[in-house]
C-alpha cells in the first residue's frame, strides 16, 4: 500500500521491545494453544458430525448452530468477563464449554438426533471463550497510552493468523488419520490448556469492573464504534464471498483440489504484511491509514474478477493480503481508543461477531451468485462487500472520538 510507506520512522517499536513489557510473553504465549484449538473448533464439528453421520448437511446445520450462538451469546459472555474479571470468568467458560463439547461428541456418536446435535452446537458455541479479545484486553492494560500497543496488536493480528493457518491443517491430519471425535477432543484439550494458563497469569489481567459497569457500557453505542463493527461486518462479507469464489473457480476448471492453495495465498501475504506493518511505528494517523487499507481492499479485487487462469488468480489473491492484517491491527487500535476500558473485551467480541456474521452473510449471498452466473460474479460480490466496508471506514474517519 503506497500511501502508507512513505511516512515512517525507524523501527524502534519491536515484537520484542512489546514482548519484554511485564509479564508479556508469559500470557502471550499461554494464550497459543487456546488461539489453535479455537481455530480447530468449528471444523472439528464438520468432521465429526459428518463422520458420524455421513451427512454435509447436518454437519452444516450444527456449524451454523455453534457459529450464530458464539456470534450472538459471545459479547454478553464478554460482558461478565469484563464485569467479574477474567481470572474468575474464564475458568467457568472453559469448563461450559469442554462440557459442551464433550455432549456433542456422546450424542453425534450415540446416533442422536439432529435437533439434539444442533443443540449441543448451539451450547458450545455460547460458551466459546473469546481469547483474542481477553489476550487484547491485556495488551491495552499494560501498554495504554503508549506507541508499543500497536505493536502489540500487531502481535496478537499475527498470532491468530498463524493460529488458523495451522489449525485447520492440524484437525484435518488428526480427523483423517484416526475417529471423528479426535479432532474434536483435541481441539477443546488445547483450548482448556491454554484457557486455564492465562487466567493462572493474574498479575497481567485487566481489573474487574463491577462498579459502574452498565453505564460505562453505553460506550459502546459510539457512532464510531458502530462504524468499526460495521467494517468487521464487511470485512466477514469478503471473508464468506472469497471463500466461495475461490472454491467454485477451482471446481469449475476441474480442479477442485488447487482451492485450499488458492485461498491460503491470501492469508500467506497478510501474514507477510502484518510483520512489517507491526514492525513500524506509522506517523500517519490511524484513520487515516484505515481508510487507504479499505482503498486498497476494494482495488484490489479489480484483477480477481478479471483474472481467467489459475496463475492469474493466484497473483490477484495476493493483493488482498496487502490489506488484510492492517487493517485487523487498525481495528483494534481504533477500538481501544474509542471505547471505555471497562467494556474493551465486549468490545474486541462485538468486532469478532460482526465478522463472523458477515462471513455467514457473505457465503450464503455468493453461493447464490454463483450458482446462477459464472464464477466472477462471486468476486463482484468480494468487491462489493469491500466497497461497504471501504464506506463504513471513511464514516470512522468523519466520526472523530
């Protein structure tokens, strides 16, 4: 992204100046496990219910069913968090959570009903402790105020991609290699194991705010903050649209097997751009950089609807990469400077469900588009769903704090 690149000072802001802050790595990477075991879940339950029942449909119905009750129950699980701390609330997450789990793989396995699957999806996925936005929270607590924290996002940006990079090639091997419930249980082994690690680091977890907690939570009605889960709900409409452009422009050449390589070219550049982004302190305003990261975004889904052959569409998919982890550290950047400290976790949970909306949103829409146009008109969709956000970032920028 050129707009940004010409206004920067030396690196002084380092991954390991952020990590050297009190207590830092400790958390950080007690925190690892739970970020891979969370981006295990949901594909853990495809292959367990699928290889129990032998159905993509019900395997899909109760993806759906965990997807929309994380969405929906996650910022108000959030909201305790905040309220009680997360020392004391975290622990209580894990265990209705692993115990949620645990009903899912006795009923998919004892031939139980759809309906009683759905529900214990729907169960887990309440239950689902958000780690990223607790891991968020803590940065913001040790290093508010400071040039370090977006760095320290940066960090956290990475670690998540990372996270969902490995991740599902983990549960894949271990689903395919042995019973349909492994990969399950070891996706909620390691979100336990990581989950009980960071609430054992007290020292670096945000007070609670029991006091004054409801009226600090109008905070959140900020247009600005309105405008930043607006982005992450167009950001998950590109998500869903891409993930069903890539897979259909595969099928559709007779090559179904190069979609998982199309689409990781995308998270591949924005794991690239997110090292050398968080690596710089930018002296370009944050919302101002938010905006060209959208502008970028929406240009650069110019060649995917042009792109015919597959050497073509893989250069094309690099380009969104550009975009991608800026804008995920931006996000957070914005978020912790706009909202209460009281209610940041709710914060950072209502920008995850806002994307994981509009990538249930964005699938559904493009699988319809495709299905009834060729391919192309899937990334049009892409585009579009950029153009929104592209909007919704420049309504941040006019907002002000």
């Amino acid at each position: 992204m050129p707009a940004l690149t010409g206004r920067i000072d030396a690196p002084a802001n380092t991954y390991a100046e952020v990590l050297r802050t009190p207590g830092a790595w400790k958390f950080y990477l007690a925190a690892a496990p739970a970020r891979i075991g969370i981006a295990m879940t949901g594909l853990g339950i495809v292959w367990l219910v699928h290889g129990s029942t032998g159905s993509y449909a019900a395997a899909g119905s109760v993806t759906g069913g965990f997807a929309v009750a994380e969405a929906v129950a996650g910022p108000q699980v959030a909201r305790l968090i905040d309220r009680f701390g997360q020392t004391r609330m975290l622990p209580v997450t894990l265990l209705a959570h692993a115990a949620a789990v645990a009903l899912l793989i006795v009923l998919t396995l004892s031939g139980a009903p759809l309906a009683a699957l759905i529900a214990a999806g729907v169960l887990a996925g309440g239950a689902l402790p958000q780690v990223s936005a607790q891991t968020g929270a803590r940065w913001s607590h040790a290093l508010r105020d400071t040039p370090l924290l977006a760095t320290a996002f940066a960090l956290e940006s990475l670690s998540v991609g990372v996270a969902f990079m490995v991740g599902p090639v983990l549960i894949g091997l271990v689903s395919s290699s042995t019973g349909p419930a492994t990969g399950s249980t070891l996706a909620a082994s390691l979100l336990l194991a990581g989950g009980f690690l960071l609430a054992a680091q007290r020292g670096t977890a945000p007070p609670p705010t029991a006091r004054g907690g409801h009226s600090s939570s109008k905070r959140l009605l900020h247009k600005r903050f309105v405008g930043l889960v607006g982005t992450n709900i167009g950001i998950g409409l590109f998500f869903g649209s891409m993930q069903v452009s890539v897979t259909a422009f595969a099928v559709s050449r007779g090559t179904p097997g190069l979609a998982g390589p199309l689409y990781s070219i995308t998270s591949l550049v924005s794991l690239f751009a997110g090292l050398l982004y968080g690596a710089r302190r930018w002296r370009t305003a944050p919302e101002t950089q938010f905006v060209v990261a959208f502008v970028w975004l929406s240009l650069s889904c110019l060649p995917l609807i042009a792109a015919h052959g597959p050497l073509m569409t893989a250069v094309a998919l690099a380009l969104p990469g550009l975009a991608i982890a800026p804008f995920q550290t931006l996000s957070a950047v914005l978020t912790e400077s706009t909202v209460d400290s009281a209610v940041l976790t709710q914060a950072f949970t209502w920008l995850n469900s806002g994307g994981a909306a509009g990538i249930a949103l964005g699938s559904a829409f493009a699988g319809w588009v495709v299905d009834g146009h060729r391919t192309q008109y899937g990334f049009a969709v892409a585009l579009g769903a950029a153009l929104t956000a592209t909007t919704m970032a420049v309504a941040v920028k006019l907002s002000g704090t």
